[in-house]
C-alpha cells in the first residue's frame, strides 16, 4: 500500500528524516509514534503531497483514495449528517448526475454504481459514525453552525471515517474527543477495513486498535508488528542486543589497537599491524539505542493533612443561567486520599463541577464544606492560553517568588523541568508539551491539598504521560481526573464518578464495564437513528452484511498466511541476531576453526530462510491488497 525509499526531509535546517525506508502493508492499521517534535505530521504532510522531499521517494498503489482529518472545522448551513455524507465524493456526484441524466444506458450504470458501493445505506453507516462520536439523532439535523469548533472538529473526523479512503492518515485524532468518544473511535479502528496510520499517544488504542507501529527515532523509521506493549518489548530486546554488540565491538577494537600500537614499529609484525590497521577502518562503530531520559513530573506535597472530609456538598445546584442549573442536587464528599475519575459524554456537565469544587463557579443552592486552609490546584487545557507569550519561564516563576533570590527562582524552574538556561526560554517559543508542563508546575505550586486535572495529556507524548502517572501516583493529597486516555485512569485512580442526566454518581463498575456501556449505547442509538437517516429503514444492511461476511471469509486465508510469515520472521530474526553476536567475536576462528564455520553455515541457511519467508510474506500481502482493492 505504502512504500518510503530513502526518504530524507529538511525543515527549516533541521533533519527530520534522512534515508529513512519502510514498506506498510495493505490493510494495516498502524500506531506512528515517537517523540514530540521528531517529525511524524511532517510525515503526513511529504505523504499527502503538502510538503515535498529533500531526498527518496513515497509510492502509493495506483488509483488508491488518500484521506486525512481536515486541519479545519467545516462551518456552513448545513445538516451535519449532510456534511457527512459529502465526504463521499462519488456518491455524490453519482446522485447529482442522476438527476440530470438522460440516457437510459449511464443511468442503467450510475445506479450500478450506485448499488456496488452501497449508496442507499450511507445516510445510515453516516448516522452511525455521528452517533459513536456523541451525537444524538436530533443533533445530527442541525446545522453545522451551531457547534462549537471542538464539535465541528468530530464531524470532520466521522466525514473522513465515513469516506473509507484506501489510506487513513489521522493525526491525534482523540485530541478532539472525550473518554466516551475516544472508546468508540477504538473500537471502530479496530475494525477498520482498509490501511489506516494513526498518530497517537493513548496507549491504549495503540494496544487495542492498531496491529503494527512504526517508530520515528533518530530520523529513521522502523517497523514492528503488534500493539505498543509488544513494540516496547521488542524494542528493549533490541537495545539490550545493540548494547551487547557495541560492548563486543569496543573491545574487539581496543584489541586490534593494541595489537598495531605494539607492533607497527616492527619489521616482522607490520604486515599484521597494517591488516589490522585496515580492519580498524572498515570497523564502522555501532551506537547502541538508548532511550532519551524524560524529565520527571514533580507535583508538591500538602504541607499538611487536613481534617476529612476535605470538601462536602450537600444538595447542590450549579449552572451559569439563573433558574436553569446544569447539575442537580449534588450530595456528594471528597477525603484527603481520594483518586477519582469524572465519566460522562462532554456536555453533560464534568467542567462544571470541576469548575464547582476549585471554586470557579458558586452554588446555585444548596452548601459546599471546605476544610480549613483548603489549598485546590486546577489545571485546564484553556489555562494555557493565560500563559504570558513574551515572558520567559523564569517570569513566570518569579511571579509566584517575588522575594526569593534568583538561585531559588531558578532551582524551582529546575524542579518544574527547565534547568539552566532553558528557564528563559519565551512562552512563546514553547511546545505545547513544555507549556502543559509548566502550567501544572505553577498551577500545583503551593504544595496544594488536592489537584484537579481536566484533560491533561492532550499535548503530552507517551513518554510524558509516563512521568505524569508517577507524578500523580507518588503525590500523597486527593485527585480528581477528567481524561480521554484511559490507560491514565486505569494506573491512577480508585473511584468512578458518572456524570449524566443532571446528576453525578458513584459507576459501579470498571472502566471495562463502562467501555461496553458505552458501545451498547451508541450502537443502540445509531440503529434507533437508521430509520431516520435510511428512509428504507435499513433494507440493504442484511446483504451488506452478506458480502461483508463472505469477504471476510475470503480473506482469512490469506490473513493466517500473512500471521504465519511474521511468526517465522521474527523467529529467524532472532536467530541471525545471535549468530551476528557470536560471529563478532573476533577470536572465535582462531580459537574453534571448525565452529566457526558451522555457526558461518548456520548463518548463511537461516539469511535464506528468511528471504524465503520474507518473499512468501511479500506475495500473501500483495493478494491481500488486490483482494481489497
């Protein structure tokens, strides 16, 4: 489906890329990940055309449909199942030329067309996709004008769901979406029917939804089958491997070293000095692969325990319009090690009671009990728009320490994770990782008695999610957490609040249970939908559903070859690697001659083996893309 050839791109002097090769097989669903800044939307953008190379070449099969998540919200009058629906550029001009067709032969085919790919069930697969990502069937009526751009940003996404392009590029797509939207978009991911590339950071939906990753590290692209966990996996056992060989090599070198520094004065040793000599030069160092520290995330202590409960409510209403509150009669009690996690489609109300307990927002009715000097940190991804742009770190350290000397100013930006000169980096010259980072440093600043974070790793990589759930996890004061990543919740909180209807209470159950709430839901509500969006009431669901299932029957052959030619891959792979480490050592044919040349046997026979496998792999992937074709 994709190929990358000694790809190589420059951005504004920097390398982002330089020879890097790759091939994705058709019917992938690939997790793109790597560090923040390492290029990966740059790689969209050489892959879409937007951006050309300095070096290699990108090849997409021929006739192939390219789509990626527009990089601006549609805005116009109308419906959003309309918006939807245009997406699908043939389907719309098939139907628009039916209309005006006249002759009895191209309308004979227009709906031929029309029929093969599945016209008159659109409005319902439409219906569905809007109802996964949070709307219900009233709302996809209305006018698209009427969202918000965080909503609008959701139809863009379901209208390139809905057009199932040959190649799927999605960049942070659960950006956009809350936990409840983020299960669903997984979930459909997961069985997505053509090639798709996600850039992510949500754990798991790159152990759940994709079946490969490729990694973008030091300019080079590598290919791995399996989920995250399984890539993280292989990986250490790679750089455990890179380690051993450089080891190996070093010491090979440092012998030959000695042995020419010995003797190249010598008339009976130089030819020997000179032939290692030359084996020096052809020895090209191998750097083993280390992962990059990441600065950990300190949150302060609480100076102090406080008296539980820390916050009471009891009977509580709150909203922003007089006589019409958003949550109702909220009884509700918050201790010292509380680890709660607020659930609930946005808009139903999980900001405002957040807003509610930091004390944003007062009471409409009702009482709210605080303990006695009560320290809440907040930390909202809209705070980072109150950041000062031409200030530096330091500024906004200096601030919160307007007495202290300059050495504690900057041992505290330190803390926060900008040691040394990096404190006087300008706001503005931030990332969006760095200004989260210090916006939670100056938000839990204080050493506060109870930290609130609503939606806290939308600019964060994986890595920094990482240092973020220790963080949290050593921090020893209450936490309430409001986040689409669900493996952030599942490592840091002990509690579900659901909130929903008006109201807020204890879920009973895990997050497990309520992922299959979810889907049961929006299902439910996307098949309540069809008989408004499919004016047949769905008629031709049951033959899609025929073809789909002979499909797929169809294809699992070629699926088990493809899965049976990884196994034996990653078998022979591991193979070579420990012939290469013992054929390294560089005393290994002149001490045991006769090893020496089984294990060179044994090494040429497997790099057989695996071209072989590697060419069986290439053919079953081949018929797989034709049969998707």
């Amino acid at each position: 489906m994709l190929i990358i050839e000694d790809l190589s791109v420059r951005i504004a002097g920097r390398l982002l890329l330089e020879n890097a090769s790759v091939r994705v097989p058709a019917g992938s669903r690939v997790g793109l990940v790597g560090r923040n800044g390492t290029g990966k939307s740059t790689l969209f953008n050489v892959i879409t055309g937007d951006l050309g190379a300095e070096h290699g070449s990108i090849t997409i099969r021929p006739r192939a449909t390219l789509g990626r998540l527009a990089q601006e919200a549609p805005n116009g009058p109308e419906p959003l199942v309309d918006v939807v629906l245009m997406a699908d550029r043939e389907r719309a001009a098939l139907l628009s030329e039916a209309d005006t067709a006249t002759d009895p032969d191209r309308i004979a085919e227009i709906h031929t067309r029309l029929a093969d790919i599945g016209a008159h069930s659109a409005p319902a697969r439409a219906a569905a996709i809007l109802s996964g990502l949070g709307f219900s069937a009233q709302d996809q009526q209305r006018p698209c004008t009427e969202f918000s751009g965080g909503w609008r940003m959701r139809v863009a996404l379901a209208a390139v769901l809905f057009a199932e392009p040959d190649l799927l590029l999605l960049d942070e797509p659960t950006n956009y979406l809350d936990l409840e939207g983020t299960l669903w978009l997984e979930d459909h991911l997961a069985r997505y029917p053509r090639t798709v590339i996600v850039i992510s950071h949500d754990r798991d939906l790159l152990d759940n939804a994709v079946d490969s990753i490729l990694h973008l590290e030091n300019s080079k692209l590598t290919f791995y089958r399996g989920g995250y966990s399984s890539f993280e996996k292989q990986r250490r056992e790679r750089q455990i491997l890179d380690q051993k060989f450089a080891r190996k090599q070093e010491a090979q070198r440092k012998h030959l070293q000695a042995f020419v520094d010995r003797f190249r004065a010598k008339a009976s040793k130089a030819s020997q000095a000179q032939s290692r000599l030359k084996m020096l030069e052809k020895m090209e160092p191998t750097s083993a692969s280390i992962a990059d520290d990441v600065l950990p995330i300190v949150i302060p202590k609480p100076d102090k325990l406080l008296s539980p409960p820390i916050v009471a409510l009891d009977g509580v209403d709150v909203g922003y319009e007089t006589g019409r509150p958003v949550l109702r009669d909220l009884s509700l009690r918050i201790d010292n090690d509380d680890r709660i996690a607020l659930l609930g489609s946005n808009g139903n109300g999980k900001s405002t009671l957040v807003k509610l307990l930091a004390g944003r927002l007062k009471p409409m009715k009702g009482q709210i009990t605080r303990a006695d000097k009560l320290k809440i940190a907040y930390f909202a991804q809209h705070q980072l728009d109150e950041l000062r742009p031409q200030e530096s770190v330091y500024d906004h350290v200096r601030t919160l320490m307007p007495d202290a000397p300059e050495m504690k100013v900057r041992a505290r930006a330190g803390q926060i994770g900008f040691s040394g000169d990096r404190a006087n980096t300008l706001v503005e010259k931030l990332s969006g990782g760095e200004k989260a980072r210090l916006m939670l440093g100056l938000a839990t600043f204080g050493g506060p008695n109870m930290v609130i974070l609503d939606e806290p790793t939308n600019h964060l990589d994986i890595d920094s999610r990482a240092a973020l759930i220790e963080a949290i996890n050593d921090y020893q004061g209450a936490v309430m957490l409001v986040s689409h990543d669900r493996y952030l919740l599942e490592a840091c909180v002990e509690r579900l609040w659901l909130v929903a209807n008006g109201g807020v209470a204890p879920f009973d159950g895990d997050l497990n249970d309520y992922q299959r709430r979810v889907l049961s839901d929006r299902r439910g509500n996307a098949k309540s939908g069809d008989k408004t969006a499919n004016g047949n009431g769905g008629v031709n669901k049951g033959d899609a559903r025929k073809a789909s299932a002979q499909k797929r029957s169809e294809l699992a052959a070629l699926r088990k070859r493809i899965a049976e030619a990884d196994a034996a891959t990653r078998k022979l792979s591991s193979e070579i690697e420990k012939l290469d480490l013992a054929l390294a050592d560089p005393n290994l044919f002149s001490s045991d001659p006769a090893k020496g040349a089984t294990l060179s046997k044994a090494r040429a026979e497997a790099g057989a083996k695996l071209a072989q496998v590697e060419q069986d792999w290439l053919e079953a992937s081949s018929a797989l893309e034709a049969a998707t074709a």
